[in-house]
C-alpha cells in the first residue's frame, strides 16, 4: 500500500518514521501542498494523507480517485477544507484525526493572550536593542477578568480550565453546553450578551457556514471598546478588514491570530527572500497590538506523536476493513 504525504515538513516525516509502518505500507512524503498541479504525485498511491491547507476540492479529489486513491487520511481534526460530497461521490473514504492535543492549541491560546498583555514581542525588541524603558508596556491583571469562549469542545474546554486557573470569570456560547466547561463555573450565554460582557473573546468553533465570518463589523461593534480577540480556530471565522478597521478605531484593544483566512499560500512557507503580496495581512502586520502566528498552535512534540500515531492507526483500520474516525462514509 502506497501511502503519499503531501505538504509534509520535516518534524512531519520525523514524526512519522518514528512509528511502525502499517503493514506492506511504502511511505512517500511530499513536500508540496496537494493542488491540481502536483495530485499526479500520489498516481497509483491507495492512500493520500493531507493537511489543513491542501487543495481537496472536487477537481484535485476526481483526479486522486481517478489515479487510484481510495483513502484521505487528513492529519487534522478540522475537514472544512474537503469537498465530502465530491469524496463521497467518488466513493474515498475520509479519516481525521479527531483529537491530538486540545491543550497544545489551548496552551498557544494563552500564550498569545500573555504575550499580547504584558507587550512581550515589544518588550524582547527594546531589551536586545539597550532600551530598558517601560513606556507603553502596561498590561492588565487577569485575575476577574471577564473571558468569553466561542466553541467548548476539546480545545474550548482545555482553554477554559487554564483561564479559570488565572481567576477570570468565563462566558460560553456553543450550541452543546459541555458539563466540564459548566462545573468550572462558566456560563452559557446568547452570543450577543457573551460578546457585550467580555475582555477577552477567544474562537474555538469549527468553520460552517454558519460560523463563516463570525467575527465581522456588526459583531466587533458590539464587543467592549478595547477589548481583546483570539483566534486559534479557522481563519475564515473573521472577517479580517472588519477587524482592520476596528483596531484602526481603536475599538478592538488586541489581536492574536493562528490562523488566518488567506493562510493557504503563505503560511508555512519562508518567504522571507520576497515581498509580501497580500496587502490585508501586510497592515495586520503594521499594529504594535497584533501578535500573528503562522498557524503553529497545533506544533508540540506531544501533538505531533499522536497526529502520526493516530492517522496511522486510521489507515490501518481501513486497510483492514473496520474503518475509523471517517467523517463521511459510514463503517
Ligand atoms: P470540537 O469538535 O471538540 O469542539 C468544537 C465545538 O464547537 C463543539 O462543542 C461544537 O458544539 C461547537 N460549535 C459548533 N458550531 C458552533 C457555533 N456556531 N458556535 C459556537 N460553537 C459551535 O473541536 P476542537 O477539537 O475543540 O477544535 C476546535 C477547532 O479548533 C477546530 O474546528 C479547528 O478549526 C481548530 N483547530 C486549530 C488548530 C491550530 O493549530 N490552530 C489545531 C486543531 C484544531
């Protein structure tokens, strides 16, 4: 059984070769994302294992199918990035990986809100340059804070048990209340009231197209004047020059984004040898209260263990004929 890694990194295939091959599997990985271009590369391959940012539309899935893949082993959690109805159609079974370590994304999260408070990055440029002042780097408490968690899930839940720790009170909105993220004393609000009560808004809701642009003019209108957003979840959640323009204003106090909507051909490149082209992201960058990671949440050792160990264990399943974790075609 071939097996074809596209957009694989180095750590990708370090973590990967460090686990037992499923068997008679060959392991091909492929450093380039999966697009209608390079899909020829996994001709004669059963098994396709992609990430977040592959191309897994209905034309790249037709040619996949049509050069023999049966299986998409995504090596994420989030599947709105693949056309299911088209892989149905085409009659591919689609594995994720369900959960890896909700706490690596929570943990990111947090990082992000710190290093956006006490001025971090601000902070570490003057030090390296000699300039041991402190104007402009005053930060808040978190302790009774208000905390507003859009998703409680896995990564939800994990970030709010981590900000209960620092003594904040926490705001919830999701469809399904979570009983854990209710017994460390949240509570379950309309989003407008969650939005008109919180300091600290963080996103942890899968893209749909009922969360697309979550974040957009109307809803940051109703956000307190400066006040702080994360998003650690999808890029499209926000709508990023409605979030421009309100910290233009002044209205929106921080930004910490992992993620960003026009991600796709940027992040996880250096393209540091080049000018930027995307003008959007190239303002975000120009605000001293805006902290943008390149989708990096996810990257701890332990995540990276049970991302390989995890999609492993779903290709060999499959192969066997008891499939799991599939997120279209049933049993
Ligand atoms: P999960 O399925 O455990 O939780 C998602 C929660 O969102 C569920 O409780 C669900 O009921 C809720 N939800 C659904 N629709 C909603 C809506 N309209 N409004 C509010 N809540 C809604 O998923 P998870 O493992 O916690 O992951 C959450 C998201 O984090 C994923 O969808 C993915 O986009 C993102 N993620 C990011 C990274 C990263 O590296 N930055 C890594 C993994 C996951």
């Amino acid at each position: 059984m071939r097996i074809v890694f596209f957009s694989t990194q180095a750590y990708d295939r370090e973590s990967f070769l460090e686990h037992d091959k499923p068997n008679d599997a060959e392991f091909v990985f492929q450093q380039p994302k999966l697009t209608l271009e390079t899909a020829v590369l996994a001709a004669g391959a059963e098994v396709v294992c992609a990430f977040i940012n592959d191309d897994l539309s209905a034309p790249v899935l037709e040619q996949l199918a049509a050069n023999g893949t049966r299986l998409i082993a995504l090596r994420s959690a989030g599947y709105n990035h693949i056309d299911l109805e088209a892989a149905t159609r085409l009659g591919l079974a689609v594995a994720r990986v369900p959960s890896y370590s909700p706490h690596a994304i929570a943990e990111h999260t947090v990082a992000l809100i710190l290093a956006l408070n006490r001025h971090l990055t601000r902070a570490y440029n003057r030090t390296r340059e000699g300039d041991f002042s402190l104007r402009g780097l005053t930060g808040f408490d978190l302790v009774n804070k208000t905390v507003g968690i859009i998703g409680t899930g896995q990564i939800g839940a994990a970030f709010a048990k981590i900000m209960a720790g620092f003594g904040c009170k926490l705001l919830a909105y999701d469809p399904y209340p979570n009983p854990k993220v209710v017994k460390l004393g949240a509570q379950y609000l309309e989003l407008d009231e969650l939005f008109g009560q919180a300091q600290i808004v963080s996103l942890h809701c899968p893209l749909s197209p009922s969360t697309y642009h979550l974040i957009n003019a109307s809803t940051l209108g109703r956000m307190q004047s400066g006040s702080m957003l994360i998003n650690t979840s999808r890029g499209a959640l926000v709508d990023t020059p409605a979030v421009i323009e309100a910290l233009k204003s002044g209205h929106l106090g921080y930004l910490g984004l992992d993620v960003y909507e026009e991600e796709a051909d940027l992040f996880f490149e250096d393209l540091s040898d080049f000018p930027l082209q995307d003008d959007v992201l190239a303002r975000l960058l120009t605000f001293p209260n805006v902290i943008i990671t390149a989708h990096q949440a996810f990257l701890t050792r332990e995540a990276l263990n049970a991302i390989a160990s995890t999609t492993l264990a779903n290709i060999s399943a499959w192969a066997e004929g008891s499939p799991q974790n599939l997120v279209n075609i049933e049993g």
